[in-house]
C-alpha cells in the first residue's frame, strides 16, 4: 500500500458530499430569512409553482459552483502545474476534470432556462411550450445572457475534453472563456435594476471574478494535493499572493456594490442587509483562514517538501474547512440576487 492510499482514502469522498449540502443548506436558510423564498401566487394571479420557485435558486447555485471550480482547474495548468506534470498525466487529468465541470455547468444553464421560461411564463413547468421557451431566449435579456452561457459551457467542455485527450495546450484561451462564463450573469442580476446599473455591474463583476479565482483556486489546491502532492508546495505558494489580491477585490468590491444598491439604510433594516452582514462574517472567518496558512501551512509545504504525502494533511484540512465557509457563503449569495431589499 503507497502512502498515499493510507492517507484517509474516506476524506474526500465526505468533502464531496459536504461541499453541496452545506451550500443547499445555506441558500435555503438565506431565502427563508432574507425573504426571497419563493411564496405562492394570490389567487387568480399566474403562478409558475414551486418546482420552479425553489428549482431557479438551485439551478443557479449548481451552475455558479461548477463555473467556479471549471476556473480553478483551469488555474492549474496556466499558472500553477509545472511542465513536469505532463508526463506524470497531472496536466491532461486537470483538463479532463475542468470539461466535466464545465458540462455540468452546461446541464444547470439548460435547467435554467426551463425555469425561467416557466417563471416569465407564469405557468409550471408541466404547462410550459416550446413558445414559451423561444419567447424567453429571443425577447428578454436574461434569456440573451442564458443563451450565451449554454453556448460558451458546451463549447467549453468540448474543447477541454479535446485537450485532455491529445494532451495539448489552450489553457489560458480555455481559462478566460471560463472567467466569462462565470461573469455573465452579473450583467443581468441585482445590478440591472440598479440607478447607477454600469457601474453597478462592473462591481459585481469584479466580485465575482475575485470570488472565482479564489474559491475555485481553492478547491483545484485540494483536488492537487490528492492528485499530484509533490506539486502542492510550489502550486499553493503561487496561489497565495493571488488569493490575497482575490481577497482585497472581493471584500472593497462587496462594500461597494452593497452600499450601491441598497444604500444604508437596506444594508441595517432589510433581509437583504442581513444576509449581506451573513457573507461578511463568513469572508472575515476566510481571511483569517488565509492568515493562519501564510503562518504555518504554507511554511510547514516549503520546509517539508520532501514528504508530501505526510506535510499535505495540515493544508488540506484547513483548505477544506475554507471551503466549507465558502460553500455557505455561495449558497448565500445566490439567494442574495433573489432577495428584495
């Protein structure tokens, strides 16, 4: 048995199963809270039904978190792997990997679409037309913007899986399709009906671009350290100046975007407010997170880079409780764009 197989083959596994849970969880705690649940209509009003209701914020949390983690895998080979890692199959493996989220992504976009129309259409997805659908996708601009996004992850994940097979390059192209993908909607949420809506816009694209790279860098770290550890140190070293630049963007972008659209007073006295207070805490418990690896694990990966397999464990399990707080942190955000101030 290698020691890499003795190192808690069950703990992944878990972290998988934990990751969406937890972020489910989140979004339907926040549009409880928040007051973006899905309620019925009044009586003799169209009423698309609850599938589509609670369906909406859950398509749009899958497709977010597989947008996320097709940008980190990307992340890998542009920025982080070594060429070393196309002979050991590490580079091709991080393709392979980023195509099948970016199919996903592709299957959530649809399941959007569907739930739009049927929401749009006021009527349940069981009553919906084909009509209805082309209605949506040609007249509204989320449906222009939803269009766009099943064009650019279908693509996506075929040209990575291309990629993976000859083992070729097309990372960087493949990593700023990726950061457009995961941008779009930012055009067509909260932002738009915002007075100052351009600005408002590249706000929370900037958010989200920041909160991108630096989740899903995150999650591809761990997907690494399993994968490939003797690449760990040199790869989370790289990461970790990006991630505090991420950090900076993330957190001044936040403010600002907060304050721009719902003003002080929503941010102290509106569902809105709190739940944006909610990501507050959870991006400070990430900053100190990020604090205490620039202090020990990072140091423990350089120092110790000659057992891989024993010195990943300390990174690995702080980088996964980071992710959990980022999980509950997605799963808030989405319900924040359904959340009225």
């Amino acid at each position: 048995m290698t020691t890499a197989s003795r190192l808690r083959p069950g703990r992944r596994p878990r972290l998988r199963v934990a990751l969406p849970l937890v972020a489910l969880a989140s979004l339907a705690m926040a549009l409880l809270l928040g007051g973006g649940a899905p309620t019925p209509s009044p009586a003799g009003l169209p009423d698309p039904g609850p599938v589509t209701g609670w369906g909406l914020p859950v398509a749009r949390l899958v497709f977010d978190a597989a947008a996320v983690a097709t940008t980190g895998l990307l992340l890998l080979p542009a920025l982080f792997l070594d060429r070393s890692s196309r002979a050991t199959g590490t580079w091709s493996a991080a393709l392979k990997a980023a195509s099948t989220t970016a199919a996903v992504a592709a299957v959530a976009v649809a399941a959007q679409i569907i739930l739009c129309a049927s929401d749009v259409a006021g009527r349940p997805i069981s009553g919906l037309s084909s009509a209805d659908v082309v209605r949506f996708l040609t007249t509204l601009t989320q449906g222009w913007a939803l269009a766009a996004q099943m064009v650019i992850a279908v693509g996506l994940a075929m040209s990575l899986a291309a990629a993976a097979r000859r083992d070729g390059a097309g990372e960087w192209p493949a990593l700023i399709t990726s950061l457009v993908l995961v941008s779009l909607p930012a055009l067509v949420g909260h932002s738009a009906s915002t007075r100052n809506h351009t600005t408002a816009a590249m706000l929370l694209m900037a958010h989200v671009l920041g909160a991108a790279v630096w989740v899903g860098g995150l999650a591809a770290l761990v997907w690494l350290a399993r994968r490939a550890p003797e690449q760990l140190a040199s790869a989370a070293t790289r990461f970790s100046s990006m991630a505090l630049g991420c950090a900076v963007l993330l957190g001044a972008s936040g403010v600002i975007a907060g304050l721009l659209h719902a003003g002080w007073a929503g941010l102290t006295s509106s569902g809105y407010g709190l739940l944006l207070g909610a990501k507050a805490v959870a991006f400070t418990a990430l900053v100190l997170c990020g604090w205490r690896h620039r202090q020990v694990t990072l140091p423990q990966l350089a120092l110790n880079d000659a057992e891989p397999h024993r010195w990943r464990r300390p990174f690995v399990r702080l980088a996964s409780t980071e992710l959990l707080i980022m999980s509950l942190a997605l799963g808030t955000a989405v319900a924040l764009s359904r959340t009225p101030v």
